[in-house]
C-alpha cells in the first residue's frame, strides 16, 4: 500500500507519491496503473517526491503513459504546495530539482493556506543543437510545417521541456485532437513534441489549447502557456506581461531580461492509500 495526495492544478491534476517515506515501485509501470481513471485513480500525470543532493528537493514527473518528461508546469506547483503542505520542505521559497533543469517555487499564502505558487522556469533555449529536433536550421521559429497537406508555420523550443506553439485564427474551430498528435508524433520530433494552439485576444491575453505529449488534450500546461506566451511576444508583439487563458482557468506569465515567471493556483482534491 502506498500513501498518495491527488492536487490540480488550473485542471491538470497529479497523483503524488513520497519517495522520502515510501518504497515506490517502478515509476513507469506505477504511473499507467494510478493515472488510468477508470482502474486507478486517474490523473494527467504522476508525481515522486525525492531527496536531493544538488537542490533543497526532487522532482520526478511520469505523463500518463509511463513516459518520464523533463518537467511540468501545472506539476512543479502542485508539488511545491505538496512538500510544503507536507513538512517536507519549511521555506516559502526553495530549489527543485528536475530532469529541465533547477526550478524555484515560490508560495503565495492566504489565511495559512498554499493558494497560488510562482515559479522562475528559467530561460527559454532556441538552439536546435540543445533540443531533440531534426533541422539543421539554427532555430525553429516560425517555419513551415505541412500536415495533411496543409502548411503551418511553427514555432519549436525548450522551456524546462519541449515545445511546439502554433497562432491559429479561430481556436474554437480548431482540430486540437486531430492535429495535435500529428505534429506530436511527426518525424521531426524524435522524441515527440508538446503542441500548442493558441489565439491572440488583445496584447495582454491569450487562449490556449495544448495537445500533451504522452497526455493527449489537457485542461492547462504551464509549461506550454509559458512557451506561448514567449513566441506571442517576440512574433506578435503581446507585452511581457500575459494572461493565458486555458479550459482550466488562467496562468499569468511574466517575462523579464533573463528570466520567465509563472503564476498559478495548486490546490489539493484527496489523499488516500493506493493498493497495487
């Protein structure tokens, strides 16, 4: 039996284990069992809690396909509340160490409460030679792409994972589940890619559609609202300052000179014990 706490965050929900206390099995297989909801307990991702010896904490994060990814956005706060909530961790600002790189939470309290987490995701990476892509282009930024016979121009880059972000007129009428995993799996992508969908309502906000990889469509990705809102700014001029705007409610992305910052709400559903 294995003790787990289930967060979401903006809609992207988590199972959380702790590696610290617990013997947990094997990562992979235990993430397609606890994530599936219909025989699990069901979740977009998995989370483990470790000890560190380069960060204050670790992060491991499995999608829920069993597939491990560098990092997750909507996760990282979801974790930061977790070791928080949890005594894990005591400071308000702290080091997480993931697969994408040394991350730094940082909590908002309300009425001693955990209700929203910033984090410094660090700087975007456009190199293609720092990224899984196959192009011998320098960068991938607004390039031609076809997809059944019709050409999009994409946008592709690294921000704690890597990302695909494409502007579209109309993201209602948008094929998310058809195109998304065209792209996802093309042979461009040796190891997949994250697809983002998104419309520019003014200069400061922004909707979103993310196709996940090894997720499939998600109700938020602060990873792909940071990347998006990235490209939006250096293509389309929308301000440093941005709201996304996601089926599970809003993330607010701040960019300054060498950094990017996300805001987001956490927020714990259940804990329970896990028989496997």
């Amino acid at each position: 039996m294995l003790n787990f706490e289930k967060l979401q965050g903006t809609g992207n929900d988590f199972i959380i284990f702790n590696a610290i206390k617990d013997k947990i099995p094997t990562y992979s297989d235990l993430a397609i069992k606890v994530c599936d909801r219909h025989f699990g307990i069901g979740a977009d991702g998995m989370i483990i809690v470790d000890e560190s010896d380069i960060a204050d904490i670790k992060m491991i994060f499995y999608n829920a396909d069993g597939s491990e990814a560098p990092m997750c956005g909507n996760g990282i706060r979801c974790f930061a509340k977790y070791v928080y909530d949890n005594k894990i961790i005591t400071k308000t600002s702290f080091s997480v160490e993931t697969l994408g790189g040394i991350m730094k939470p940082e909590l908002v309290i309300s009425n001693n409460e955990v209700t929203h987490v910033k984090v410094n995701m660090g700087s975007p990476i456009f190199s293609t030679t720092d990224f899984p892509i196959n192009t011998t282009e320098k960068d991938f930024i607004n390039k031609d792409l076809e997809i059944d016979g019709v050409k999009y121009k994409i946008s592709s880059l690294m921000i704690g994972t890597i990302h695909t972000v494409i502007k579209v007129n109309n993201l209602e009428e948008t094929e998310v589940e058809r195109i998304g995993p065209l792209i996802e799996k093309h042979p461009l992508f040796p190891l997949k890619t994250n697809v983002n969908f998104f419309e520019i309502v003014d200069e400061e906000n922004i909707n979103l559609k993310t196709w996940e990889r090894g997720a499939g469509l998600t109700l938020a990705c602060g990873t792909g609202a940071t990347a998006t809102a990235i490209i939006s700014s250096i293509l389309y001029n929308t301000t440093k300052t941005v709201n996304i705007h996601i089926d599970g409610g809003t993330l607010k992305i701040e960019q300054t000179e060498n950094d990017v910052y996300m805001t987001g709400p956490a927020k714990s559903i259940c804990k329970g014990v896990y028989n496997f």
